[in-house]
C-alpha cells in the first residue's frame, strides 16, 4: 500500500511539474484554439474599424497556423444568393472578412510571435510576416498586438494601439 501511495504522489507531482513547465513555456501555452472576444484601435495597415468582431485563430504544436476574422457590423447576405453577388457585394464581403494561415515562430525574449503566412483572402498577404506582441490573460486570455505602424515601419510597443484580444476554446 505505501508504494503504491508513493508512486501515486510521484506520478501527481510529475503530472503538477509538467503543467508548470507549459505555463512557463508561451510557446506552449499559445497552442490551442483561440475565439476573437474583442478589437481595440483601427489596423494601421488595413485600416478598418472592427464593429461586431468575430473571428477565431489556431496555432499548432507543430508550428501551423491560420486565422480567420470578420467583421460582422459590415457583413450583409446577397441580395439574389450567394452565387449571384453584385460587384459591390462581393467587393464589401471581401473587405469585412480576412483570412491568411502560414507557419508561426514565437521569440519570448522579445515576447512577439510572427505569422508567416503562406497565403490568404488577399493576395498582397502572400510571403508576408505579421509580427505581433503578446501578453497572457491568465490561463485563457491572449491579447495579440500589431508592431507595424502602417507605413513600412514600427511602431513603440508603449504607443501601439491595435489590439486583438483571444479566449481559449476549451
């Protein structure tokens, strides 16, 4: 009976020691699928105010990753179905919803992750690194924060605006 007690607490210790090497690790702690909760500032790239944001993002263990987000104040059904799109209602449907997925790489010396991103809904995001600040909510919060500033540069983390906020889909 007291062997088994001790390898029951030698496996729960082992169990508590693992969980707490993954929440030190955000790379591992970034792995999962992630719901878009809410939007802070305007892009400084796209431009575009987000009204009633919706989108979610998942990132793999093995580096993969894609995200899909909309913005759904903007997103209005055809009027004659969806094979039968004017040029505007396609034009206003493909500038209220962005997708891309790509491979990602984290630096938490720096604490960013960059989207390396194969492809996407607009073309010009094809080759394209998207690099972005993170900052854990607790267990199941990640907010996403934009480094560009529009015009080819950077901008300081401390003036940084665009802000996207994730929760965990459990």
């Amino acid at each position: 009976m007291r062997r088994l007690l001790n390898v029951s607490l030698l496996l729960l210790c082992s169990a508590a020691n693992l969980a707490a090497q993954s929440q030190d690790d955000p790379a591992k702690r970034l792995v999962g699928i992630w719901r878009l909760v809410s939007v802070d500032g305007t892009s400084p790239v796209f431009n575009f105010v987000f009204d009633h944001p919706r989108g979610i993002i998942i990132y793999d263990a093995s580096g993969r990753m894609a995200v899909q987000q909309a913005n759904l104040a903007d997103r209005r059904v055809f009027a004659k179905g969806p094979e039968a799109g004017t040029v505007e209602e396609k034009a206003a449907a493909f500038d209220s919803y962005g997708v891309y997925y790509g491979t990602w790489t984290l630096d938490a010396k720096a604490g960013t992750v960059t989207h390396h991103i194969g492809d996407g809904l607009n073309p010009a995001l094809r080759g394209r690194d998207n690099v972005r600040w993170f900052e854990f909510e607790g267990n199941d919060r990640v907010v996403l924060i934009a480094t560009e500033d529009g015009k080819g540069g950077k901008v300081a983390r401390t003036d940084a605006t665009y802000r996207l906020t994730w929760e965990r889909i459990k």
